[in-house]
C-alpha cells in the first residue's frame, strides 16, 4: 500500500514545525485505539491457569515482561486507521499534540467512520503519522457487521511478522498481520501506580515458515476498559474474564485472526498490539 501523500501540489516543503503546514482532510477508518506505552515493571513469575478440561501446559520459560518502548506522541491513547480513499490508500496515525482535548479520541470506537483536518509529520521518519486538528473531527458512521469491515481492511493483511521486524529503520510502524497460531495469552501484575491489575501480551507463530514464535504486549484500549469495568472481581475471576474474552473468544478456531501492531515514536521501538482484528472464517 502506497502511503498517503498531502493532495495540494503547491504545498510548503515540511519544516521542523508542523503548524506551518497546511492541514489536509482526512477520511479513515479507525481500526483500533490504544493506550501509551510506558515500560512495565518486571512481573514475578506466574503459571498460566489451565482451563477446565484443557491439559496442564509443560512448564516454559520464565515469566518477564517483554520489551516496551517509550511512551507515544501525544500520550493518552494511539488512534490508528486506514484511509478511506481509494486514491491514497495507506494507514493513518494520529499523533496529537501534549495537552489535547483527550475526550475527542476517546469517544471514538473502532471501525467508526472518520473525518479530520490533519497536517502530516513525517519528519518523524513514519509517513502515516498526521497531527489532527482535533476540533475539526467527525464521526460520521459505524461500521456494525465484518462484512463492511473486511472490504477495507483484508488489503493490508500480511502473513510475516518475521519479515516486519527485520524491515528497514525507516519502514512502516503500522500492520496488520494474521497469525498462524495463537499459544496463549500471558498475564502479569503491573505494579506501577495508578495502573491496572494486569497488563498482558499474547505469545503466537506468523505464516512465516520459519517463525520461532513471537510475543508481543498489548496497549489495546478496551484491553484496560475491561479491567476497570471488572475492577470488583478478584484476581483469579478477573484474569480468567480476560482470557475468556481476548484469548479463547477472539483467537477461537473459527476466526480468522489478524493483529494490529504497531511501533511507539522511534523507529528502533519494538512493536505492540494495538487491538485484534478477529472477523468469522
């Protein structure tokens, strides 16, 4: 997919401050938000619960957090999507500015429809990324069933999270990859103040024939959601909601799964997941 380029012919060359340049209109579809990243703490270690009726797993490596990069552009929450025409295909990456009205992005919903006054801000070496002129956005419809969902998106599934992380430095910070297999979902505690419970990454193999396995974190926004809607169970109910829902609803057998990854603000950052992509088969 070719990345979206600014549409007017005359415009300034990009400088050092983006708000001389002239903002473009963006129409995208929002394919998954997600929460900053900040390093979690190292966790201690803790088996897996096995599911009734499900063999107890072999014992595996030891239990520490995967690596995390530094927090986001903007902070407060990742809004990531794919640009809705058909003449400038590519993914859409809002990076607001420090301080910004954070209850605009977080009304937003994965697969709404979008509509947004942007200037880009690809000095920072990744062409999707675009700084909204946050007063400017629209919701203008949600998108309800897979099949409306699928016409837009199975066009950037890829198979190899393998050949993503060996791309380039200057390569794309945004992707969706489907995966062969997913082996489980790992939980620790997150310690950090004013945190949640639990923060967690899943473990799972690309269609790369030679994937030794990947295991990537998760900053899903609704990931965080459902710990504070939950946030009166206690631990064991709570972890066991979190897989029923992101490990054994989502990664089940009849589903096509795909991840949204994504990197945090510098190209040598490593990739998180930023929301599932789990239409039927």
């Amino acid at each position: 997919m070719l990345p979206i380029q600014a549409r007017e012919a005359n415009q300034a060359p990009l400088r050092s401050d983006p708000d001389r340049v002239r903002p473009v209109t963006l129409r995208f579809l929002v394919a998954a938000k997600a929460t900053s990243g900040r390093p979690p703490p190292t966790p201690a270690p803790e088996r897996p619960e096995t599911p009734p009726g499900r063999p107890e797993a072999p014992p595996g490596r030891p239990e520490t957090a995967p690596a995390a990069g530094r927090p986001h552009l903007g902070g407060g929450a990742w809004v990531i999507g794919v640009s809705l025409d058909p003449q400038q295909p590519g993914w859409v990456r809002l990076a607001p500015d420090a301080g910004y009205d954070r209850g605009r992005l977080d009304r937003l919903r994965p697969y709404d429809v979008v509509r947004v006054e942007a200037r880009p801000m690809w000095r920072l070496g990744c062409r999707e990324i675009w700084r909204p002129l946050l007063h400017s956005m629209r919701t203008e419809h949600h998108l309800k069933q897979w099949q409306p969902r699928r016409r837009w998106l199975e066009p950037y599934v890829g198979g190899s999270m393998c050949r993503l992380e060996r791309r380039p430095a200057r390569g794309p910070s945004l992707a969706l990859i489907r995966a062969r297999d997913v082996s489980g979902l790992r939980l620790w505690p997150d310690r950090a103040p004013g945190g949640v419970r639990y923060r967690g990454a899943y473990r799972y193999r690309c269609h790369d024939p030679a994937c030794p396995g990947h295991e990537h974190e998760i900053v899903d926004w609704d990931f965080l959601a459902l710990q504070r809607r939950l946030t009166a169970l206690p631990d064991a109910r709570l972890r066991r909601a979190l897989r029923n829902n992101y490990l054994y609803r989502m990664c089940a057998p009849d589903r096509a799964v795909a991840f949204y990854v994504g990197q945090a603000d510098r190209p040598t950052d490593g990739f998180r997941v930023l929301g599932v992509y789990w239409p039927p088969r």
